[in-house]
C-alpha cells in the first residue's frame, strides 16, 4: 500500500480544481455571470445619462436627442428621464437576480462540497486518520468550506464586474478619447493587474500558512476539550493554556504576516489609480477647452473614470478574500483526492448466507512505517465455532481483527471468510456480517434505544428490548431517568463503563451478525458484570462463529479452542484443560490470574 501517495499534493491550480468541481453547477453560473456582466453594463448608464443631461443643456437642439428629432428641451429631458427609470427597473431587477443565483449556489456548492468531502473520508482508512488530526480534518470540513462558500457569495461576481468594467472603460475611452488622453487613463491599468498578480503570488503562501496553522488549532482545541477530564485530574490546566497560547499565537502572527501584504496593496492600487484620474482631469480639461471633445463627452469620462476606476480599489479585497479561499479549496480538494487505499471488492455475501468460516493462512501485517505485528499467521475458525485469542499486551491480537474488518489490508497472505478472500468480497457485506463489541465503546450522543439500533436502524421498539433483555441491560435500562428515551451523552459519557459495555452488546445481539468479534468485552466491569455479561455472550455466542480477545482468562475458558500468542505468532492452542496440561505460557498466565483471583478474594 502506498501510504505516502495519500498525501501527495495535488500541482493543479485551486481555482481549476474547484471550477472542475463546480462543473455540475454550469448552468447556474453561467446565469450568474450573464446577470453580473448586463448589471455592469446598466450601472454604467448613469454617467451617459449625466453626459446627455449636460449635452442637452449646452447643444440644445443639436444634442444626441436632438438629433433624433426631439427638438424640444421639456421632451428631450422627459425621453432621458424615461429611459433613466428603464435603466434603473432593469438594473435593479438584474443586481436581485445575480445576487441570488450567486448565493444559492454558494449554498450549493459549499453543501455539496461538505458531503462529498465527508462521505469521502469516511471511505479513507484507518491509516489516514492515524496521521491526520481529527481537529485539522474538522477545520476542513467546516472553516475551510465556508471560507469559499464567503468567496462564491461575492466575491467571484465582484471579479467579473471589474474585469466587465475594465473592459467598457477600454473601449468607451477609445471611442471618445484623443488616443493620447486613453493611453494616459489606462496606463495604470497592465500595472495594476500586473501588481495584482504579483501580489496575489506572495499572499498564496502566507494564506497557506494561515490555513495550517487554523488547522493545527483546531486540532488542539478537539484534542484537549475531548480530554478535559485528563486535564483536570492532573491539574494540568495552566500547561494546556499555554500550550494553546502557543497555536493561538503561532495562527495570529502567520495572519499578522499576510494582513502586513495584504494592506498595502489598496493605497499602492489608489496612487496608480491617482495616475490616470490626474491624467484625465487635466488632459482632458485641455483637450475640452481646446475644443477637441465636447463638454459633455468629458463630463462622461470624469464620472466614468470616478465610477470605473474607483473600484479598482476594491480589487484588494476581492483579490485577499479569493487568496484566502484558494488556500482553503487546496485542503478541501486535497482532502477530496486523498486516494481510497482500501479497494471494495464486488464478491456479495449475503447475510443470511454466511457460515461464518475464517481462514488466516500465512498473514503478514505491519502498521505504516513499523515492524511487522503479525508475522506469517495461520488460523483456521469453523463455521459456528467460539475461539479465543489471549496472550501478552501489545502481542497483535486487536490487529487481528481490525485485519479481519479491513480496517487495514495486509501486506501478505491471505484472510478469507466462507473460503472467498475478504479483499475481494463486497467490503459493506463483509463488514455487516461482523459484530464487534469492541474494547473501546463508542456510544453516539442520542437515546439509549438509538445507539441499541444503531446499525439496525429499522428496528423497532420490541426487537431493541429484546436485546437489551439478551445483554443483560434492560434492569439497568429501565431505572435511567427515561429509561430507553434517555440521553446518553457524547461518547456516552453519562453512562458507566460496564452500562456502555452492556450497550455495545445489545447493539451487537440486535444486528445479529454470523460473526461475532469480542475483543475485551468484559474489561472495563465488575466480578458481577463480568458475570452478567458472560451469561448473555454464552446466550448469543451459540451457533455464531466468535473470536474472542480478552486478558481474563476465566472469560473464555469455554471456548472451544483458545490461541496463545506472542509477538505476532500464534504460540500455543488447545482446549483449556489442553493448554492446562501442556504447562506452558498458558497454564502459567492461568496460575497467575487464579492465584491473584483467589488472592484478591480473600482479601
Ligand atoms: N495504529 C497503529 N499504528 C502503529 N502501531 C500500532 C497501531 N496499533 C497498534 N500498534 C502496535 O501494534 C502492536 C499490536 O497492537 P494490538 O493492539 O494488536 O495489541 P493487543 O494484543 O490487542 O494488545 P492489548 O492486549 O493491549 O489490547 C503493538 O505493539 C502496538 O503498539
């Protein structure tokens, strides 16, 4: 598995990666830039209105309306008022289209953007999110999304009616201009773009750095708020303050860097613009009082220049919002191209159909960048069947079944289930098939019922009693302030270790799977739990293919067969009273527990 090739980065320009994405949406923005471009157009109306009023005033029948045979002053002034109201319904009209088609599909995009991204990193496996920070991953998926749904809601249509107005500005000023007075009014302009660009470059890498540094916030706000109890037990508050401090201040001096770029650059653009705004008014006084263009043809260009040439000041802004949000689409695209490693093969496998027979034949693991943990293990499970895999911490034996679930594929050998390879089996069905109550439980913030069903998300009120009844939950269940309706709380922190544990088992006798995986399920509880729980496994172990993990070893001693294993290999297997006699690693660690048992008994 190529690991490193997950964090590649992409050479392809945001921008590019993101008009690729938004290629669905070509209709809307399409529509969009014709409402943005014919607003531009009708905004620049008013100083050709301000330009005929003038033109009326010093030609009077000679004016352009004049021209058109409307020799008298009241007329002319009532035709330009009409065509100014015209104007203004249609500018008006299209300024309401463009910006709601622009917002709607900055909604769009952002909500389209946020599923795809999150549906994709569900699909990302184990070892991504082992060198990713789920703080950072967040960030992306929340901040750096609606950075860009802020450039699309304005910014992207602030673009093209800058670049619209540049362009009419060229062109009117040709048209009416001795070439000597445009060349003079446009001569800012290469530099300003040029400037543009250039400055766009630098602010990149600065905004980069902004968005990283965001990120790595983040991850230290996610990491400490889900320890705080760590926190507090070891009064360490003052030492997470400061670490905090530390990210919080590394984020404020990476924007300090990018705001001391990015606001220089509106006062260099105004004194560019200054160039040109001089340059007309003086010139083109001239050129009036020389007669070589009319009155109003320069009161024309000064409104103009005042209503085209200003805004370029803003280009600043919109061109640090669009480096922003360029910084942000490169994580959300790179997010989005980080390559699926763990490829689903398309073998179905009925649930109804599975025998449950596992196969490990010559398995080799190793984590990213370690030593092997599993090293050539064979491991035969027949169909209905309870193994147990016990042995010293660290030995491989969570690997196993985090093989077995495809959280990670091997790097040699093979795993198969009813005889057909997992990696080429369809990998939902494969996983359906699988109950694991795991060592760690992950309950979801909703009811107890929710979390009962969670997998089985159709069933009902009856089968999830059922269940909790099985799991030996439903007495603790029912004297919860509301009982099934109660609130479990984030991770299911308002509930005890061993009620979670009871959870997690109800939830996996609900689902029902031909397989069943209990790694550790009886290791955070009570003699009496322990008791309780072991009672509902012998219940739902039966005729159910189950591998069982765990460090007590009294838990499995009925197992119809028991591994040992060390370092990654399986060392020692037989029945208990087989392992027993043989006197080895087993016999030795059963010594041990019992005598503790017995020991802590007395006690
Ligand atoms: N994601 C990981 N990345 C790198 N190494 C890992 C990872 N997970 C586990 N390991 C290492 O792999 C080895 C086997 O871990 P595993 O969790 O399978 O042990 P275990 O036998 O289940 O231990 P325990 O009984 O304590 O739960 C350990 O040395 C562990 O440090």
């Amino acid at each position: 598995m190529a690991i490193t090739s997950k964090f590649r980065k992409n050479s392809t320009h945001p921008l590019q990666r993101l008009l690729n994405y938004a290629r669905r949406y070509r209709q809307q923005i399409w529509q969009a830039t014709s409402f943005s471009i014919i607003n531009t157009i009708l905004d620049i109306a008013p100083p050709w209105l301000i330009g005929t009023a003038v033109d009326i005033l010093v030609k009077q029948q000679d004016s352009i309306i004049g021209k058109l045979g409307i020799k008298n002053i009241v007329s002319q002034f009532l035709l330009l008022s009409f065509i100014t109201v015209i104007i203004w319904i249609f500018e008006s009209l299209s300024q309401y289209v463009y910006d709601r088609i622009w917002r709607n599909l900055a909604q769009n995009i952002q909500h389209a953007l946020r599923l795809d991204t999150y549906n994709h990193v569900q699909e990302l496996d184990s070892a991504y999110f082992e060198e990713s920070s789920t703080g950072n991953l967040m960030s992306i998926l929340n901040d750096d999304i609606n950075q860009l749904e802020d450039f699309l809601n304005f910014g992207a249509n602030d673009i093209i009616q800058i670049s619209t107005s540049i362009i009419i500005l060229t062109i009117g000023a040709f048209w009416i201009l001795p070439p000597f007075i445009t060349v003079a009014v446009l001569l800012p302009m290469p530099f300003i773009v040029w400037g543009s660009f250039a400055y766009q470059k630098r602010l990149e890498t600065r905004y980069a750095d902004v968005r990283e540094k965001a990120g790595f916030l983040n991850a230290r706000l996610a990491n400490n708020l889900s320890g705080i109890n760590t926190i507090k037990s070891f009064t360490a508050e003052e030492y997470e303050n400061a670490r905090l401090a530390d990210e919080s201040e590394a984020y404020r001096k990476s924007n300090s860097k990018a705001i001391k770029l990015s606001a220089a650059f509106i006062p260099l653009i105004r004194m560019l613009i200054l160039v040109g705004f001089t340059a007309l008014l003086f010139w083109g006084g001239m050129a009036t009082y020389a007669g070589t263009i009319s009155i109003g043809s320069y009161s024309v260009l000064l409104v103009l220049v005042q209503r085209l040439l200003w805004p370029l000041v803003n280009l600043g802004e919109i061109f640090d919002k669009y480096q922003r949000s360029m910084a942000s689409a490169n994580r959300v695209m790179n997010l989005l191209d980080a390559p699926i490693n763990i490829i689903r093969g398309d073998i179905p496998l009925h649930i109804t159909e599975v025998r449950g027979e596992i196969d490990f034949k010559q398995v080799t693991f190793a984590y990213y960048n370690r030593e092997p943990v599993i090293k050539k293990l064979s491991l035969h499970i027949p169909s209905g069947k309870t193994i147990a895999i016990v042995g010293s911490t660290g030995s491989g034996k969570s690997t196993l079944v985090k093989l077995l679930l495809r959280f990670y594929d091997i790097s040699s050998g093979t795993i198969t289930v009813d005889g057909i390879d997992i990696q080429k089996l369809n990998l939902h069905d494969l996983r359906r098939s699988i109950g694991l109550v795991s060592q760690d439980v992950f309950l979801f913030h909703g009811t107890v019922a929710e979390n009962i069903a969670y997998g089985t998300f159709d069933a009902n009120d009856e089968q999830i009693i059922k269940a909790a009844k099985i799991a030996e939950a439903h007495d603790f269940i029912m004297r919860l302030p509301e009982s099934y309706e109660t609130i479990v709380g984030e991770r299911g922190q308002k509930l005890s270790g061993g009620q979670r544990q009871r959870i997690a088992i109800a939830r996996a006798v609900l689902k029902n799977p031909p397989i069943l995986v209990l790694d550790e399920a009886t290791s955070a509880v009570d003699n009496e739990t322990e008791a309780a729980i072991q009672r509902s496994l012998e219940k739902i172990t039966a005729n159910r293919t189950t591998i069982a993990i765990a460090h007590r070893l009294s838990t499995i001693r009925n197992a119809d067969r028991i591994y040992v294993m060390e370092y990654g290999e399986l060392v020692e297997s037989g029945t208990h009273e087989e392992l027993l006699e043989r006197n080895g690693i087993y016999a030795n660690l059963w010594r041990v527990q019992s005598g503790v048992r017995s020991r802590s008994q007395n006690l």
